[in-house]
C-alpha cells in the first residue's frame, strides 16, 4: 500500500479531531485557502519551505499530531530537506594557509624596511654634514594582507521574506466550495482561463477550487449546487434547471 501524503494524513487528522477547515484556521491563524491548498498536497501558496514547515507544525500540533514528525515527513515527500555541509570541506583550503600567514609576521618585508632606512640616514649624514637631518615620512606595511578601506560600501545582505510578507502574498486567493443537492454539470476556470474541473458534480458531493485573482464559475442546473466563496455561504444562485455564469474576486460577493 502507497503511503500517504502529508496533505492526507493532515487533513485525515483534522476530521478525527472533529474540526472544520474554518475551526482550524482560527486555531492556527493560517487563512482557510492556504489550508485547503496545503491539504491537498499544494504547497506553492505558502511562500517556501521554510514558511511551510511552520504552517506543518502549527497543523500537526491542533490536530494532534507530532509536529516534529510531520515537518520530516513533509521533507521525505517534498526534499525540502537541506543538504548538510561538513565541517573539513569548509576548513580544509584555507587550514594550512591563512593561519600560518596570520600567525607568522613577515620578517623579510621588515628588515627590507629597517634597510632603507639606515641607508638613507646614512646618505643624508654624509651630504648634509653636521646639519639638521630630515626625517623621512615612512608608511607602516600590514604583513596579514590587503586591509579593506574605511569608507568601502558593505555588502548588501539578502532581503528575507517576513511571514506578513507571505500573509499579504495569500490575500488575492479565491476559494469556491460547491456542494450538489442533485447531480449538475460544472465547468470552473481561473482568471486567465486555466480549467480547474469540468464534469458532473454527483448529488451529496463536494469539491473546493482554489485560485489567484479570480474564478469563472458555470453552472448548467443553477438551483441544485449551493456555493461558499472565501468562507461566506452564498447557497444557490438561480433556480432549478437555470444556467448561471458568474465570476468571483478576492472580495467575497455579498450573499443573494
């Protein structure tokens, strides 16, 4: 037998602890259209795998289950796992170099310096007499290597995502719940057009599309499938046997 997926086991999970999509997300501040994308399987709202695993532990851990565990399964299935580095590729070039250069002076540098010093003194001496000798300005020479500038600009670091960064990312999901009071055909597109389902949806059955921006709904029989968008139950939009086209944003429709 196949092993389940995380978005299986976690949504399995939830229904054992008797919880709606619309409980959890209270519990867990995680928006109901990143819960039913993560449920199933979809992990591309959450931002990366960093701001996935946390939404795994806060998962596991309302449901029940070990959050720990729940964040390597979702490594095992995803590879979201990071690769490990060793501590001697780091160290090995750099081992036998940089410490001897840092821990050793250079002595043939200073004494070319001390060199040139005596000989100018000496010349100076020799042609200027008993009289008042010059000094020569010397610049001290680092033997540990180019020093960077004072006023160099520093490198610019890599902007990290903040979570409310990713919150806002999710504010232009849709999510369309549709349930059949008897069997009716339904056709569901996204905004730029992508079908999402297109067949009969059976009496007594439901099924959620999530998408960005937008979502094309068409319904044959507008009286026998009653809808919910983004959390707000809007029941049926025709009467039986109707055809009903309509289109849904990110802001919920006021109910009909």
């Amino acid at each position: 037998m196949n092993e389940q997926t995380i978005g299986v086991v976690l949504a399995e999970a939830r229904r054992a602890a008797g919880l709606t999509v619309g409980q959890l997300s209270a519990i867990t501040k995680i928006r109901e259209a990143l819960l039913y994308a993560i449920e199933r399987d979809d992990f591309s709202l959450c931002g990366g795998d960093f701001y996935t695993r946390g939404h795994v532990k806060a998962i596991a851990k309302a449901v029940g289950l070990d959050p720990e565990a729940m964040v390597h399964l979702y490594d095992e299935q995803h590879g979201g796992l990071p690769q490990p580095v060793r501590a001697a590729t780091v160290f090995q070039s750099s081992k036998g170099v940089k410490l001897r250069e840092r821990g050793r002076p250079n002595w043939t540098m200073a004494l070319g310096v001390a060199l040139a010093i005596v000989v100018v003194f000496g010349v100076v001496r020799v042609m200027g007499g008993a009289g008042q000798v010059p000094t020569a300005g010397i610049t001290p020479v680092s033997s540990t290597g180019p020093t960077v500038p004072p006023n160099a600009p520093a490198s610019p670091a890599e902007p990290r995502r903040t979570a409310a960064q990713s919150t806002q990312k999710d504010s232009d999901l849709v999510v369309v719940k549709a349930k059949a009071k008897r069997s009716s055909y339904i056709n569901v597109r996204d905004s730029k057009g992508k079908k999402l389902f297109a067949g009969t949806l059976r009496a007594g059955k439901s099924d959620t599309w999530t998408a960005r921006a937008g979502v094309n709904l068409l319904l044959r029989d507008a009286g026998a499938v009653s809808l919910q968008v983004n959390g707000k139950n809007l029941g049926t939009l025709g009467a039986s046997g109707e055809q009903v086209r309509r289109t849904f944003g990110p802001e919920t429709p006021p109910q009909r």
